[in-house]
C-alpha cells in the first residue's frame, strides 16, 4: 500500500475532512495519477447526503485531471509526465456485450465506480478524486487533449460524458432542435456541445437569470419553467430535450416541450417518476436516460472538444475550500462548476 492525503466523508451530517488515504500499489496494467484537479458533481452531494458513519468510505470526485507519475510494467499508453483525465469509471468486466460494444457505463457487472465501487481485484471500496493521487488501469484513463486547459477540462470527464453520449445516440446536429433543462454543470456543457454540434439551442430554466449566460454560451433563448405561458408556447417544439435537474420534478412539462417523435433524456434525477403514458402517445415521444459513457465515447469527446475548443467554465478553489464548494454548490451559487485545486494537499 501507499498512501497521500484527501478529503472524506466524516459524521452526520458528512463533512469532509482532511485525512491519509491508502492506495494500492501499482498492478500491471495500473498508472499512478497526481491529481491535479478535481470537479465537484452534484452526484458528490447527493452521495454525501446519503452517507452515514459506518457505511462505505466516502471520498468523493470522479471527474480529475493530472499527471502520470508512474507506469506499471504492462502499461503501453500512458509513461510518467503525462496528462491524463479520468472519470467516473474505472474498471467493468470487460466481456459481456456491453463492454465488448465499447460501453462499459452500461456493464452487464456494473461498472467499477471511481468512489464507492468495489474494485474487481481486492473488493475495497473505491476513495475518489478529492485527494492528491489515484491509481487507476491504464484503460480507464485519458490522454489530456494538448490545448484544452487542465481544470476547465476535468469536468468533461462526467458532466461533459454524460449529455455527450446522449446527444449523440439521439443525432444532436444541424437538423435538430435542442432543449437543456437546468442550467449547472452538466446543463452548461450540454448547451456548449450541442451548439457545437450545430443543433439549434435552447435553455430551459427556473427563472430568466440566467438569461443572459444562456446566450452567451450559443443558446438562442431561454424558456422559464415556472412560466405556465412560456411552457405552453413551447409546446412541440424540440427534437431532444436533455433533462439535467438535479431534484425530483413533474415530466409532464417537459414532455410537453417536446416535438413528435422527439426524446425526453432523463440524465439528472435517478429515482422513479410517473409518467402520463398520454404525455407519450401524444406525438410518439420517446422517454430515455443514460449515464457516464463508454470508453470509444469519452476519448471520441476529448476530441471534439480539443477542436471546438470546449471546456467547462470554472470557478478553481484550493481542496482546502471544499466544504465552502459544496455549500455554494447546494445553493446552486455557482457558474457553473467548482473544480478543486489539489496541490494545496503536498
Ligand atoms: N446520469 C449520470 O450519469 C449523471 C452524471 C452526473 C450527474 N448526474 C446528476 O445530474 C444532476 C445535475 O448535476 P450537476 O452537477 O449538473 O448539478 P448542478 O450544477 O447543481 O445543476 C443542476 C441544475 O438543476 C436545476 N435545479 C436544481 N435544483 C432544482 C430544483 N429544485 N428544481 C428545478 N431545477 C433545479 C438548476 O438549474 P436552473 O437554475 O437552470 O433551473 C441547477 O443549475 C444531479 O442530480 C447529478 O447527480 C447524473
Ligand atoms: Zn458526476
Ligand atoms: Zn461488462
């Protein structure tokens, strides 16, 4: 074992502290990570909020960037002083079809979790990217895209991941009307990646602050939810609408955004919700989810972003500011994601 230092989750309710965390010593196929830095995802708040004292070790982060410091003896891709990105999967089985078609976020054994997983090898428990280094199989890891800056492209590796794969699967381009409910970290990405796509753009959003941003980042208008005029205006009116709301909510509206034959893609709320099967039939819409990507994805967005020149727009705190992060994250005070800066931790 070796060990470095980051951030876990103490106490009801969880706080995190600074503490000493172990890592494995390196296997075969494994790279060591100095992580340089590490988004904040609202998944991380909701995993706090579920954490209690003698549950699984919680060190949260699953969306990092840095740099190799070592290779184990089988590793081809990756040599120290490289760098590297790394998200919220870290290993899967490797053979179910799934994994065989390239993805692995929906491996038939669950993939391995970047924290709170199980590692496939030993059965500890994963401890995430809120510390100074990680050690990972090469496989799961990234090269790091020369041009894109390394904290504004950390968060690619799960708020980006998640509405790319969708947007993809769902044909976001020229032809298409996009809608991306809630405006945060994953719903920013989604607007810049699908405005890069060349998709038609909207937001929509709890009120009209945020307005202006939308604009900004190549959406041409902003729909206020809580607006029963403005909801009905937009009836019908987009192909696909990525639903990135982190709380439980009614689809009934939004499904009423969206055009006939189009797609609801629940990525932000996970639980269960009723659905009208009216709010369907009328107009052949579609209700979907998806989460994370596959290997062939992530690398596929890396590169899109590299050329498009897309990254997450970031406000950078030192780790030791993490709890401040993820108060102002609750209060939805941020725009739009909070990386942490782990060299205060050496
Ligand atoms: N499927 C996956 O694999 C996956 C991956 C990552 C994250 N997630 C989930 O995706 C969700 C969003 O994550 P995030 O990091 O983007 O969070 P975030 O930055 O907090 O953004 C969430 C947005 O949802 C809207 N919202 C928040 N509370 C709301 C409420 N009570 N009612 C209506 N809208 C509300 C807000 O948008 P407006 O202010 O514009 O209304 C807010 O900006 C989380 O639940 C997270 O766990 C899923
Ligand atoms: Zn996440
Ligand atoms: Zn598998």
């Amino acid at each position: 074992m070796r060990t470095t230092s980051g951030y876990q989750a103490e106490g009801t309710p969880a706080v995190l502290e600074r503490t000493t965390l172990e890592r494995r010593d390196l296997r075969p196929d494994d790279i060591a990570v100095r992580v340089d830095h590490c988004g904040v995802c609202h998944t991380d708040l909701h995993a706090l909020d579920a954490h209690s004292p003698g549950g699984l070790p919680l060190v949260p982060g699953h969306e990092f960037t840095g740099v190799v410091t070592e290779a184990g003896g089988e590793v081809t891709r990756f040599r120290p002083g490289d760098p590297v990105a790394v998200g919220n999967i870290v290993d899967s089985c490797g053979i179910c079809p799934p994994c065989r078609a390239g993805q692995e976020n929906f491996c038939r054994e669950f993939p391995t979790l970047t924290y709170q997983g199980t590692d496939r090898h030993d059965g500890s428990t994963t401890l995430g990217g809120y510390s100074r280094e990680y050690v990972v199989r090469e496989a799961f890891a990234y090269p790091l895209p020369d041009g894109l800056d390394p904290a504004a492209t950390a968060p690619l590796l799960c708020a980006g991941i998640t509405v790319w794969e969708p947007l993809r699967s769902l044909g976001a381009g020229p032809d298409t009307r996009v809608a991306v409910a809630g405006l945060g970290g994953l719903g920013h990405l989604a607007v810049k990646l699908a405005v890069a796509l060349g998709a038609e753009t909207s937001v929509i959003s709890r009120s009209a602050d945020k307005a202006e941003d939308a604009r900004r980042l190549g959406a041409r208008d902003l729909v206020v939810s809580t607006d029963p005029a403005q909801v009905a205006a937009a009836r019908d009116r987009f192909d696909i609408v990525i639903d990135t709301i982190a709380t439980e909510h009614d689809l009934k509206p939004y499904l009423g955004m969206v055009a006939m034959d189009g797609t609801l893609s629940q990525v932000g709320y996970l639980g269960s919700s009723t659905v009208e099967m009216m709010d369907l039939l009328a107009g052949r819409k579609k209700l979907s989810s998806a989460g994370s990507g596959g290997r062939p994805a992530t690398a596929e967005l890396l590169r899109f972003c590299a050329e498009h020149g897309v990254t997450a727009d970031v406000e950078v705190l030192p780790s030791a500011r993490v709890a401040e992060a993820v108060d102002r994250l609750r209060r939805g005070d941020v725009r739009y994601r909070f990386v942490l800066d782990l060299s205060d931790l050496d």
